[in-house]
C-alpha cells in the first residue's frame, strides 16, 4: 500500500519538539491525579477508605471502557482539521477545567461523606472522558506523523524528556504546591500550564492525506480485528503489568513517606523527583545503547527487569537516604520503560496496516489504553486489601504501627510481581526479527 501524503516524509526538528512539548498537557494531570488524587480524598477530605477504593476502581473500568469508543470514533472523524487534531484543539480547555475543580471539593468526609463521594465521581468521570478524548488524539498521531523506527525513538525520547518535566512537575512538586498554597491552588496552577503546553505543541501537528479516512470497519469488525492481533494482546498485556507496578509506586508514595517514613510531606517531592530526574538522565543512554541495539521487545524486556531490582532496596530502606538511593534506580528502569511504550505500540499498528490495509491508529490506542487501564482497578483492589488488613483508617487521626509495614508492602510487592510477569508475557510477543522486518519492508520503511 503506497501512502500518499500532504506532509514532509520526513518531519523537521522543530516539528518533533513541538509534539512533544504537548506531552507535557498529558502527563501533568494524569500523574498528579495518580498520585494524589486518592490520598487527596481520604487523607485530606476524609472520604472512607473503602468508598474510595470502590469508587477508584469503578473509575478505572469506565476509564477503560471509554478508550476504544473514542479511538475508533476518531479513526472515522472526518472535518477540514483531520481525524485527530478537532479532539486536542477543542477538548483542551475544558480537559485542563475538570482537572482544576477536583482538587476544589467543598465538601468533608467526616460530616458530609455522601456529597464528598458524588462529587469525586462526577468531577474524575468529566475529567477521564476529556483527558481519553485528548490523549488519543495525541497519541494517535505518533506512527502517522512519524513513520520509521529512528524518527520514533528519536521523538520519544523528546516526548520522555518532556515527560519527565511532566512527571517533576505534576507528581514531585504537588506537596510543596498544596502545603503552602492549598489544593485549590495546585489544581490552577497545573490547569494552566497544560492549556499552554498542549496550544503550543498544537502548532506542530499535522495528519496524512491516506489516513484522514482510511479506516472504515464497522465497529464490531474493528473490534474482532484488534482481539485476533496476537502482537496487539501481548504486548497491552505486558503493558498493563508494567502500569500496574508503576501506579502502584505513584499511589502509594505520599502514604509511604508519611506513615513508612515517618517524614514530613516535602520529603515525597524528593523521593519521585530524585526517580523522574534519573529516568531523564537516563534516557539516551537506553535509546544510544539499549534500542540501538536491540529491538522495542527485549528493550522493554530489560527494563522490567531493571525495574523488579530496583524496587528491592525501596522496600528494605529505613531511611531517607536509602529511599533516595532505591528511587534513582527506579528512575533508571523508568526510562526504558517509557521510551519504547509508545513505539512498540506503533511497530503494532504498522503491522495491522500490512493486513487490512487501513491506518486504525486511534482503535489501536484506545484500546491499548482500554486494557491497560485496567491496571487502575488493581491497584484500588490492593490499596483496598491492604489498608483494610493493616489497620489503616482514614478518619482517625493516628494511625496503628501496623499501617507503616503495610504500605512498605504496597510500594514493593506489586512492582515486582507485575515486572516479572511483563516479562514473561514478552516471551511470547511474536513481532520481532524477520516477522518485523518483513513488515517494514512491505510498507517501505526498511531504511532507518
């Protein structure tokens, strides 16, 4: 299939610094929401632990279930912007609004938990339909604006730079923000940031001639012909164990610095900035010596394995020092994380296009999302088993001893299991070698 374009084959500099400025307007909200949003609601508003663990994950199945309706609408999206872009230009602004208002809520857990509960729900639900119709928008267009392995991995590392600023930002600096300005505060100042990220990067984002209408399976079709990818289903599944350990770290930080540690709020921005800065200093050392050299699948591969050591020193450390030290190494399993993500899913839709002979980049990551937001719920269910079997209990006001073994446990367990497991199910991971190479050279993409 030739694919004819409007664009420059090849995209410019300027054209991949601007898409990955934008990635900043994702990562700010999505991870402070990640990290925050339940230790806002029960350790702040006082909302039951068991309400919010519920809620949470209730959440996450509609944040799952939302991804492929959005994706495959905007696979089919015809307007004079494109398919992609209508989703970024409009929803923006009132995707950064909602974000704002759930860190507002006037209600307390104490006295008032059932209004305190619907307007968590409400407010995270508005916010989640938004953020899905922004974020694949964004994200779909990644293997359409850029089309070779090395334009990939090189964009990728910009959008991680980008990202760890975003991670620094939206996960390191919070606890400073809301202890000195308050939560209400917090949620503007991040509100505004993202509307200029996600306008500017906006400038550089353009979309394909062959693609603007190229997909046209009916839904159930689309649906049956995403499932039978035998590349697409292992590859979400390892990515669902990965996020599963690594929101599990983002939940649990605020919880483990306090009742593990024993320390003061301040010392939660030291511990994720110190991962995020590592993971950023980290990143083109895994694209110039790790993806280089090896495919997207065994670099993924090396860096959960990274990841599954790394956390061991995180769960024995008894100190602040300690904690430092297993929260750099972390960061160095991040990176590689991070940096193929995104590509590995794009070597997926490539070989999608050689089979039906349409470009459904927007089912493809709505569905990714789909499934792997579902890591969301397990991390709610483990918050919920764990907070229930040692003793915590958002409405008192000191906790039993028992709390602080229970969320060491919390920040650790999961993360290594759910590495390992990623790692097993990349075994099994078929498109690699002469299966990948045979699809680039169908497409015309062999020189990289």
């Amino acid at each position: 299939m030739t694919i004819e374009s409007t664009a420059p084959t090849t995209t410019t500099n300027k054209q991949r610094w601007l898409y990955s400025i934008a990635n900043l307007g994702n990562t700010i909200p999505s991870q402070a929401i990640g990290a925050f949003m339940l230790f806002y609601y029960t350790d702040v508003k006082h909302l039951p632990a068991a309400w919010a663990a519920t809620a949470m994950f209730i959440y996450a199945i509609y944040d799952a279930a939302n991804n492929p309706v959005l994706g495959y609408l905007s696979d089919r999206t015809k307007t004079r912007w494109g398919r992609r872009i209508p989703y970024i230009m409009f929803g923006a602004a009132p995707y950064a609004l909602t974000f704002a208002l759930l860190w507002m809520a006037p209600f307390d857990g104490i006295s008032q938990p059932t209004f305190l509960l619907i307007y968590f729900v409400v407010l995270s639900w508005l916010w989640e339909g938004l953020s899905t119709a922004v974020s694949t928008g964004y994200y779909s267009l990644l293997p359409e604006m850029f089309t070779t392995y090395a334009e990939r991995t090189d964009v990728a590392v910009r959008m991680n730079v980008v990202q760890v600023v975003g991670l620094l930002i939206g996960v390191a600096t919070p606890p400073l923000l809301y202890s000195s300005l308050g939560w209400p505060a917090m949620g503007v100042i991040f509100a505004v940031i993202v509307v200029l990220a996600i306008y500017t990067g906006l400038r550089g984002m353009f979309e394909r001639k062959s693609s603007i209408a190229a997909a046209s399976l009916p839904l159930g079709e689309a649906l049956k012909a995403t499932f039978v990818n035998r590349s697409f289903v292992t590859v979400v599944l390892a990515q669902t164990l990965r996020f599963f350990g690594t929101n599990t770290l983002l939940a649990g930080a605020a919880f483990f610095t306090k009742y593990s540690l024993q320390a003061d709020e301040s010392t939660t921005s030291i511990i994720l900035a110190t991962a995020f800065v590592s993971a950023g200093a980290t990143l083109w050392f895994w694209r110039r010596f790790v993806a280089q050299r090896f495919e997207a699948r065994t670099t993924l591969m090396i860096a959960n394995g990274v990841m599954a050591l790394a956390v061991i020193p995180l769960a024995l450390a008894q100190t602040t020092v300690g904690v430092v030290v297993g929260s750099f190494l972390i960061g160095v399993g991040l990176a590689g994380l991070i940096l193929m993500g995104d590509v590995i899913v794009a070597d997926v839709i490539d070989e999608d296009e050689v089979r039906t002979g349409q470009r459904r980049e927007g089912m493809y990551f709505g569905m990714s999302k789909f499934i792997i937001t579902l890591s969301g719920s397990l991390v709610a269910m483990v918050f919920g088993w764990v907070s229930a079997a040692y003793g915590y209990d958002s409405t008192l006001a000191v906790q039993p001893e028992t709390v602080a073994t229970g969320f060491r446990v919390f920040m650790s367990v999961p993360v290594v299991v759910g590495s390992l497991l990623a790692i097993l199910t990349l075994f099994f991971y078929p498109l690699h070698g002469e299966r990948l190479r045979a699809v680039k050279e169908k497409l015309g993409r062999v020189s990289e």
